[in-house]
C-alpha cells in the first residue's frame, strides 16, 4: 500500500491545488463577475442586483470553493452558466473526442520523432542530421494554432478528426525529437554499445538491445509528459479545427467567464498531468528496476 499511497496522496494534493489557483486566478481576472445584461440603460438597481444575484457574483470566493467540494463529494460537477447544462454531461461529450485525437496524434508523433532520431543515431550524417534538425526548427516555429490552420487548408474540410490527430503529432514531434534523440545518443556512447558493434552484432538487433533498451526508463518517463504536451496542443488546434472537443469547450468558457466550467477543466488536467506523471515514473521505475535485476 505503502507505494501507491504516495502517488495518490501527489495527485489528490495537484489537484485540490489546481482548483485552488484557478478558482484564484478566474476570479481575479479582469471582467469576471460581470453580466453584459448589467449595460442595458433600461434596467433599475434591483433588476441588476438580481442578474449579479443570479451569477453568483457577490458570493465570496471561499463559499464558492466549499460549495463546489460539497458537489464533488456527491458527484455533482455543477451547472454551465453559458450552456446552461450540467458540466458532467458535457465532459462525458467531450472527453472521448478529445482524448482519441490527442492518443492518435502522440502515437503517431512518438513513431516519426523515434524513427528520425534512430536514423540520425545510427548514420552519424551530416546531411541527415542537417535536414532533420531543419525540419523540427521549422515546426517548432510554428504555434499550435498555425499549424492546424496550414493543415486544414492542405487536407481540406473532409476526415476533421484526421486532421485534429495530424496536426497534434506535428505540433509534438518535433519536441520528441529532440528528446528522444539526446536519450539515444547517450546510450549510444556507452562502452557496451563499442563492444557490441566491435563483435559485429547487426544494426537491428544493436538498436533493440542495446540502445532502445537501455533507454526504456527514460523514454517513459518523457511519455508522461508527451501526454501534456498533446493534451495543452489539442486545446487551441480543436478551436481552430472546429472540433466538438475539450479545446472548443474551454475556448467557450473562456469567452463566456463560465466559472463552473472553467474550475472543473482546471481539474481535469491537473488530474491528466499528475495521473499520467505517475503512471510514467512508476513504470520507467519498474523497467529501471528489472535492468538492475539482471
């Protein structure tokens, strides 16, 4: 019990913490609180103290956070005020969108960012390692949003969560790059690595044995973040794609001041990165472990 309490206990204290400062940092954002009903010159004092009534502006900041822990103790996520639907029906919506894109997309990202790093390891070209250095500058230049946009005007209209998942492996493969290519470069220069190419073990079997082996620990522990990358990319390419994600739906409580929504996104991604943080150090951990062993 002893080495799972203490990665929940890390999660449960990430999150109760994210809900803390966005609850925090939306109330103290410029404009919160006001209602654009509270501009109509027609309306008395007591007409606008019931729309602020019913916002919820005047209530203070700690009743919210004690209302809000009440609700998710029973399962109640609360109301959307923009939407104006409950916030767990529209996270059951949303979330397999999302989530199927952004898998789609990190897959495919780790495949390119893996296979150009083994390539640059293995060759030792300058030309190639020229050309695959300019291509990962050339798209870590350019916003998430940027590339949604070029990739929706290549592709067209047609296969929209197609294009969400490409246009998030791009926006993360050339990071995992970079990464994955100092992890194997390293592994590359160990003494083992000499002695086995000196025996004249074939380039396949010297890759899987010897350099991505080696690595397993790190490669999982980068996995853990790769998933927030893909994730914090998803946001603003589903608003420029138009996908019916979580990245539309917190662009919408965003322009909308939707309290309820905003605080229970800032949960669930808190929950994502810690949760996903975990799972990779426990299991680069486990492999590190096993290394030992033999």
């Amino acid at each position: 019990m002893g080495p799972l309490l203490k990665p929940a206990l890390h999660i449960l204290a990430t999150a109760v913490l994210g809900v803390l400062l966005a609850g925090a940092l939306i109330r103290m954002a410029p404009g919160f609180g006001i209602d654009e009903r509270e501009f109509d010159l027609r309306l008395n004092d007591d007409s606008v103290r019931r729309i602020r009534a019913e916002a919820g502006a005047g209530r203070s900041l700690w009743s919210f956070y004690v209302a809000y822990g009440r609700g998710l103790a029973t399962g109640d996520l609360g109301t959307s005020r923009a939407l104006g639907r409950p916030v767990s029906e529209l996270l059951r919506e949303r979330i397999p969108i999302t989530l199927g894109a952004a898998g789609a997309g990190l897959l495919a990202a780790w495949a390119v960012a893996l296979t150009l790093a083994m390539v640059c390891v293995h060759c030792r070209n300058a030309v190639v390692d020229a050309a695959c250095g300019g291509f990962n500058a050339l798209l870590l230049c350019l916003p998430a949003a940027a590339l949604g946009l070029l990739t929706m005007l290549v592709s067209g209209q047609s296969g929209r969560a197609a294009i969400v998942a490409a246009t998030i492996a791009l926006a993360v493969m050339p990071r995992l790059f970079r990464l994955t290519r100092g992890i194997l470069a390293e592994a590359w220069s160990s003494p083992h690595v000499a002695c086995a190419i000196a025996r004249g073990i074939s380039p396949v079997r010297l890759m899987l044995w010897h350099i991505l082996a080696p690595s397993a620990g790190p490669l999982l522990a980068l996995a853990g973040v790769s998933t927030t990358l893909a994730f914090g990319a998803a946001i603003p390419i589903e608003v420029v794609c138009d996908s019916p994600g979580l990245g539309q739906l917190v662009w919408q409580a965003a322009l909308q001041r939707d309290f309820p929504l905003l605080v229970n996104l800032a949960l669930m991604v808190c929950l994502l990165v810690a949760g996903s943080n975990a799972l990779a150090e426990a299991a680069s951990g486990l492999v590190e472990s096993a290394g030992r062993g033999r």
